[in-house]
C-alpha cells in the first residue's frame, strides 16, 4: 500500500506548474517596463529627450505615436546639423521652420548653402552659433551671397559665434556690421581680404580710433584671401581679453576701461 501510495504524477504537475508561473512571470514585466516609461510626466521625457542628438531624435520619433510627438517638439530642436547630402534642400527648410528656438547651426560640405542661408534669416532669429564648412552658394556658383549673411546678422541678434571656413564672400557690409556687434561678439572665424579686415577694424566699437590706424596700417601690402580670426575670453575680475589674428600676425587686446568696453593694444610680451 505504501509503494501505491508514491506516485511521480505530483512531482511532475508541480513542475508543469511552476513552469507556467515562470512563463507568467516574464512577459508582463515586459509589458510594464514599456508603459512605465510612456507614463513618466512630460517633463522627465523632455529632460531625458534634450540629451539626444539630432540622429537620436529622429530614430525614438518612431517608437511611438506619443514619442513622436514629443521628439518633434520645437523646445528639443537647438541644435542642427546638416552635412554633406544627407537631406534634400526642401527637406532642410522644412525642418528650419519648425525650429523657431534653434541657437546652433551647422552646415558642411554643401552646394545649396544660399538657400538654407535664407531660410535661416526668415525663421530662427534665436539662433546664437552659425558654423558653415566648405560650403558653396549653389552648384553654380563658387561663393556664397553676403547678402543672406547680412540678413542673419540684422536679425538674429543673440548671434555671438561665427564660423566660416573654406567658403568665401564678397563685400564689406557683413564686415562692417559684424564689427558693430561690440561686445556681444565672442568668436568669428572668416576669410577677409585686406578691404575687409580693415572694415572690421574701422567698424569694431571696442578698439580706439588710435589702434584701428595701427592695425589697418600693420596690413598695407595684403593682397588675397587670409583668414581672420577674433576671440574674446573673460576673466573671473571681469577683465576681457580680445586676440584678433589676421594674416599669421596675432594682435592682443586688454580691456582696460571695462566701462565702456575700449580695448588698447599691448604688448604680447608683456601681457
């Protein structure tokens, strides 16, 4: 009676069974990660959003109806980069003009630059960084047209960061005006002929009128393309710090008047 009374059956329903907790317990966690993450307040999905880059964005947009958008909101979009030919021209004015918050613009190795340049004057005035790389006008023509240029510095008026390199323009409006900029202006990276260069300095409100005849005289036999480069740095005594450099040649200026924000030549060696 004993033998009869032990039986593997128990032993193998019980193993059927834990089997089937096993497999109930998997899938729903599963499923309760992904509404949990759907469920996190705006503000927590906006915050882990503004860490992805522009490539990042794209890709989560297609995860779901709530993600996309989310990702597409304009609050993410202050950064933007467009490189080589990776998006048509109608494609990237189109995302400009729902990008009304944009501060940083890149462009590189592109032939419809004047398009987008436009583009970038009509819709994103709160741009504050314009970053433009071996880029030409169109596809016929070499140089790009300083008049979108112009408009970009007449509008955006948090601009403080230009840099263009291997892409040339011609005029002096955009130089005159870029010099206005005062103190505002941190960074500029561009190629100047010597007229120019010199209409930077004639225009740049932080230089005395004493060194602005001493430096354009510093540049009398210049005759191409040479790159001009401007920086200023700030120290913890408010005390600011201009280098303008201009064919190999750097010139280092101290704010000495924080007041009225002159700057007076000095000196490298002594500085």
């Amino acid at each position: 009676m004993d033998e009869l009374a032990i039986t593997p059956e128990p032993i193998r329903k019980r193993a059927r069974i834990g089997n089937k907790c096993d497999a109930q317990t998997v899938v729903p966690t599963s499923g309760f990660s992904i509404a949990r993450i759907e469920s996190l307040p705006v503000e927590i999905i906006f915050e882990i959003f503004s860490y992805l880059s522009c490539k990042d964005l794209y890709a989560v947009s297609h995860v779901s109806t709530l993600f996309n958008r989310l990702a597409y909101d304009p609050f993410l979009w202050r950064t933007y980069e467009v490189t080589n030919n990776e998006q048509d021209t109608a494609e990237v004015v189109k995302e400009l003009k729902r990008m009304p918050l944009l501060k940083k613009f890149s462009i590189s190795v592109r032939a419809d630059c004047d398009e987008i340049l436009r583009q970038l004057s009509l819709t994103n005035k709160k741009l504050e960084e314009l970053h433009v790389s071996n880029c030409t006008g169109s596809t016929s023509k070499l140089y790009l047209r300083s008049g979108y240029l112009i408009r970009i510095l007449e509008r955006c008026r948090n601009l403080h960061t230009i840099n263009i390199l291997g892409s040339r323009f011609r005029g002096r409006k955009f130089y005159r005006l870029l010099g206005g900029m005062g103190p505002r202006l941190r960074s500029v990276s561009a190629p100047a002929t010597k007229s120019q260069f010199c209409t930077f300095i004639k225009y740049a409100r932080q230089i005395s009128e004493t060194d602005r005849e001493t430096i354009c005289s510093m540049y009398n036999s210049a005759k191409s393309w040479s790159p001009l480069y401007y920086f200023v740095t700030k120290r913890a005594d408010c005390v600011c710090t201009a280098l303008i450099s201009y064919l190999h040649n750097d010139i280092l200026l101290i704010d000495t008047n924080r007041s009225i924000h002159k700057l007076s030549i000095t000196d490298r060696r002594n500085a």
